[in-house]
C-alpha cells in the first residue's frame, strides 16, 4: 500500500525543479533528479562532480545533506494534503561514510515515522559501486496553509 497522499510522477518531480517562480532550484543548479517513486520510498541522484567538491577534492558533506534534504523534503510533501498542508525540513543530522569524488550519488528517503505535525525520514547515500556513503535523518514539520 502506498504512503503517498496524491499520485506522484517523474514528471511532477520535474517541474518541482523549477520552483514555484519558474525561475529554478537548489535541486537544478546541483543536478539533482528523482529518478524512483516507490510506494514507500523516493530515490533521487545527483552528480559526483568537481563543482561539488571540497578543497580535497571529494564531495563536500554539505552537498551530501543537500541531496539528502531534498529527497526527504520530496518525500514528505507527498504525504501530505498539499492543498492544506506543506512540510519543511526542521532537523537533518548526516554522518559521511566514505569519500566520493565522481560517478553518481544515489539517495533513497524512507519514513520512519508519518505523524499529523512531523514525519521523520531515513536517508541512504550510496556511490556508483553501491557503496554506503552517507546516512542520514530529517525530521520535517507538517505546516497548515493559509
């Protein structure tokens, strides 16, 4: 059974990307794409590239959250009553696993908890080997609109 509130598409994710001014997002300025809607889950990638990297020369963990915050925030959108309701991020933590320095970043939000004023999200980052890169956890607060 799906968690989702209204049905979700590919689609609908992309034009998300634009943001509700047209004029884009975080999410298209870093690559970011859902790319899985699953009826308990969202996945969604992002680029390992130069431009996200730290003096190091790895992906910086900012970006980690970023990619991370953003599916989680995806995800909790849709189970919800958009028509009343929107969620926004209120809490992340991330711990970093492992280095990442090119290929792609693959993120896979799923609830751990869906309440009335918050949902809680479990994050998984993992490389282009399939290796756990970052672990992550939002807390979204469920906000009336007005």
């Amino acid at each position: 059974m799906s968690i989702w509130h209204q049905p979700i598409t590919l689609e609908l994710c992309k034009q998300l990307e634009e943001g509700i001014d047209g004029q884009g997002t975080l999410m298209k300025t870093m690559g970011i794409e859902v790319t899985e809607i699953s009826d308990d889950y969202l996945v969604a990638t992002m680029p390992a590239i130069p431009e996200h990297h730290n003096p190091m020369g790895m992906v910086h963990g900012g970006a980690n959250v970023v990619l991370a915050e953003t599916v989680a925030s995806y995800a909790a959108n849709f189970v919800v009553d958009f028509t009343k309701f929107y969620c926004v991020g209120q809490e992340i933590s991330a711990s970093h696993l492992k280095a990442s320095r090119n290929g792609t970043l693959t993120a896979t939000a799923k609830a751990f908890h869906i309440g009335k004023r918050s949902s809680v999200w479990e994050i998984k980052i993992t490389n282009s080997r399939n290796e756990l890169c970052c672990v992550s956890k939002m807390t979204a607060a469920v906000v009336e609109r007005r």
